[in-house]
C-alpha cells in the first residue's frame, strides 16, 4: 500500500469542545476564499470576449494597462483562480498573460495601453518613461507577488523580460552611469524587482543593477536628505528597495555594506523621528530636511515601512527597530476604525497586508484582534456580483483576503476547493499544526501544506519582511520527517517529500477530520 492511500480519510464527527478557536479559523478562511472567488466570478463578466482582457475600471476608461490592470487587478485574480478554479486558471488566465505580451508589447517587451473598443494602442506613439513605469508596476506589485506563491513559471519569464528590457533602454545620466528612472517610486519598484530576481536567478547582471541604484540613493540622493518624502505608496518604494540592496550587500558584498550602513541607519532613524504619530503609524509624507510633517493623514502603507525597518533590525541587530515595530503593533487596536484612504477597500486592503506579513514574526493579541476586525471590515465591501469597488484596486482586497485566508489556515489549503470545505489550523507549537478540514457536503480530495518558499523558489538567505510576499506561516521541508495523527488513529511517520503531495481525504456531509502534524 503506498505511503498516500494510507490516508485516504474518512471524516467523522468530532468534538467541538476545545476546538471552538479551530473551528472559527477554517470559517474565516472559507469566508476569505469565497470573496476571492467572488472578485474573480464578478470581473470575469467584464472580459473582452477576444482576449480575455479586462478593463482598467467599470466606469469608463475601457483600455488594459500596465501599471494598473497588469500589476494590481490581473496577478490576483490569477491567484484567486488558483486556488478556487483550477480550470480558469489554466485557460482563461493564462490565455490574458498570453494576449497582453501579444497585444501590449511596444518598444522591446515593453508594454503599452491598449484600448479594447478601438483594438489599438491607446496612445499613438509610445512615451519611454510611461512603459518603463508599467513595467515596473507590473513587475513589483504583480509578478513578484505571483514568483513568490507560484516560483518559476511563464509569469516569473515575463517578469525577467521586462527587467532585461527597462534596462536595455536606461537613458538617464547620473553619478553613478545610466539608469532607467530615478524616481522614489519606479527606483523602489526596480530594487525590490531586480533583489529578488538576483536571488531566483544567481544572474550577476541583477546584482550590479541593484548595486547602481544602490549607490545611486545611498551615496547621493537619500530620500531622506530631500524636502519632500512620500511615506505612502508612490514614494514609499523606495525605503523598501533599498532595504532590500542592504540586505543583498550584506550577504555578497560586505564592503558596500560596510559604505551604506551609515546612510542607511540614519533614514530609518529621520523617519522614525519625525514620519509618525504617538500609536506609531507613519503619515503619508514628510519634509525630512526641515523635520516637518507634509501632510498628517496616516498611510495605509504604514506596514510595508515597517517591513524595511524590521529587515535592517533582524540584519543588523538592531533591537530598538525591533521594538518599534512591536511596539506599533501592541497599539494598533486603538486605530481600528481610521478610515485608511477614505474607507476605501484598497485602503483597508493594504493596511491589513502589511498587518499580517508583520504578525507572521511579531506576534500580538492587539494586532491580530485588529485584522480580524479589519478583515471583517474589508469584507462588508463587496457587492452581489462580487465586484467590490469596481476598479484595478479590487485585486489588491483579493490579495489580502488570500493573505488573511491562508493565516487562519496556517498555509493550508484544499483541492479541488468547494465553498464548502472549510480547512482552519492553529500552530500550538512552534514545529506542531493542529488543523480541522469540515466539509458541508460529501467530498473528495487532498489536503495539501506551504513549503519554505524563500528557500525553494528564491534560495533567500533569510525570510525577511517584504513587499508583495505572501506570509509563510507551517511549511513542509523536502529534507525533513513529520508524525501525522489523524484523530482516532494511530500517529505515522512520513518523510517531508511525500507530505508535500498532500493527504489524501474523503469526508462525508456535515463531517470533520482532525489532523495534528509535527516536524520531527
């Protein structure tokens, strides 16, 4: 008998009593994957029938772009569908990957807006700077999200393209040799891209581009060396990429990361000292060279700054960035009704992001009471078709409400997904998983488990804090062996590369399997 059948599980009624926490973790992350599936059902309604692409919003601007559609609507409802439509996924998603690059493509891979009623470049001549933007949008908020969950497929072989191409075509002369932008926004887009490409690929040329635009800002233009510093997105990109060199440098070349530390610590501590209020949330821009705050609304971004901080902490021993950060987290339930950008979705939707990457290595009561309030919150928003705000931004909530989703799962996840199977996982030590898999209806399938992605897809030195990553929470490693007590039955020991195939069960209506899993 194969290792695989011998889990082929009939579920049974078990005792609520004890489990109540269990129970209400595989509702939430039914409730999470349901309006993902939702979002995906509503703009697929929207499609052009030719292509399978979509438009920018559902108010008017009928063109695909790169910067909006591409990197924040597109990328996650091609998760959504991974986990809740295998088919779609297969077909329809890969199909619009497919029909953009066919379509979009301009100077080199480049891509450029396409209008859907007129079949024809919206523009009628290409502006440079305007394609290296999407494409740095498309690579920072869409691909790497999607590298990073997915590791090497045709999205990671677009995403290289588009690197090779925006450096292909850098025309701007600095101090330290041509780049492509220099901007907070797209230079931050392209250290974070170029970082992480580096690590998936081993590809010097990643590295020394990194390291240009490393200098570029460290040596010469600190951000927070300027009169105006925008902690919010389109600004706040920067702070995250330049973490994310730092810690490159630290790893393969000490010697620049001997030349920055200097700069880099005193960003964190400018920001720090003047970019926050008393609970610690950033505001959403800054006059650094006069220690004045710009502009006192508070950024949903609050958590992505706190990414960059805690990365240069965890590398640098630097216990106080640490603290900070525990800090603001411990205060969060005070804020729990800010309307983060007016209420809107995206709003909630990026603060609660950066909320969870956070409580995945800082765990607090407070922070996490408020992500489930928030998620709650950013629930509430979507309408009967699905759609939510009806614009690019509703792939950001679906984002999020994956993120939360697989928090309350602990990573886990079913396949086929059925709206009703419900999967919820509490971590009751740190190499032990609890999980409950409840099922409505008979059902048949497997039960399936994250691995350490940092190290499988990227080969990361470490999993630290970033943008666009999607929390790794109980992994299943290759080279390791678990036990695995079904309830009732008796514990077995399996090796970690059979485990990552998944447990296969069957449960009947209104039943529940209880599996406790524990790294040996």
């Amino acid at each position: 008998m194969g290792i695989l059948s011998v889990f082929l599980l009939v579920g049974a009624a078990f005792s609520e009593t004890g489990n109540e926490t269990l129970l209400q973790n595989a509702y939430l992350n039914g409730e999470a994957l349901l309006f993902c599936r939702n979002v995906l059902s509503g703009w697929m309604q929207f499609v052009d029938p030719e292509t399978d692409l979509f438009p920018r919003n559902l108010k008017g601007d009928t063109y695909w772009n790169a910067k909006d559609c591409s990197a924040d609507n597109y990328p996650f409802l091609t998760l959504s569908a991974y986990f809740t439509d295998r088919y779609i996924f297969e077909t329809r998603m890969k199909n619009i990957l497919k029909n953009e690059q066919k379509l979009c493509n301009r100077i080199d891979r480049l891509p450029d807006d396409w209008d859907l009623v007129k079949k024809s470049f919206r523009q009628p001549e290409p502006k440079l700077t305007d394609l290296i933007f999407g494409a740095s949008e498309y690579i920072k908020d869409g691909l790497l999200p999607l590298t990073e969950y997915l590791g090497p497929t045709e999205w990671s072989k677009r995403m290289i393209g588009l690197m090779d191409d925006i450096w292909k075509n850098s025309k701007i002369e600095t101090e330290v040799g041509l780049l492509p932008d220099v901007s907070h926004e797209v230079g931050g887009d392209l250290l974070q891209g170029l970082c992480r490409i580096y690590w998936l690929t081993g590809d010097d040329k990643y590295k020394e581009w990194a390291f240009r635009l490393g200098d570029y800002f460290f040596l010469y233009h600190l951000p927070t060396d300027s009169e105006y510093f925008q902690l919010d997105d389109h600004g706040c990109e920067v702070f995250g990429g330049l973490s994310e060199v730092y810690l490159l440098s630290a790893y393969k070349a000490p010697d620049k990361r001997e030349q920055w530390e200097e700069p880099m610590h005193r960003m964190i501590q400018k920001i720090l000292d003047i970019g926050r209020n008393k609970e610690g949330l950033f505001f959403e821009a800054i006059n650094p060279k006069e220690k004045k705050v710009l502009r006192e609304t508070l950024t949903d971004n609050w958590g992505y700054n706190y990414n960059a901080i805690a990365t240069v902490g965890i590398l640098d021993n630097q216990n106080e960035y640490l603290q900070e950060v525990q800090k603001t987290l411990d205060n969060l339930w005070s804020s729990r009704d800010y309307p983060w950008e007016n209420d809107g979705a995206d709003g909630l939707a990026d603060s609660l992001e950066g909320c969870i990457n956070l409580i995945n290595r800082f765990p607090s009561v407070n922070a996490e009471r408020w992500a489930d309030y928030t998620a709650q919150r950013l629930l509430k928003k979507q309408r009967p078709s699905g759609i939510v705000e009806g614009w690019h931004g509703d792939g950001n909530t679906a984002r999020t409400m994956l993120m939360y989703a697989f928090w309350k799962s602990q990573g886990c996840y079913v396949f086929p997904w059925n709206a009703e199977v419900y999967v919820g996982s509490i971590k009751t030590e740190v190499k032990t998983l609890r999980i409950v898999v409840k099922s409505d209806w008979k059902w048949t399938g497997k039960l399936l488990f994250d691995v350490p992605r940092h190290k499988v897809y990227f080969h990361f030195p470490m999993d630290y804090p970033r943008l666009n990553q999607f929390p790794e929470w109980f992994t299943v490693d290759t080279d390791k062996e678990y036990l695995v007590h079904i309830e009732g039955k008796d514990e077995i020991k399996i090796k970690g590369e059979e485990l990552q195939k998944g447990l296969s069960l069957e449960l009947m209506p209104n039943t529940s399997i209880l599996i406790t899993i524990t790294e040996l």
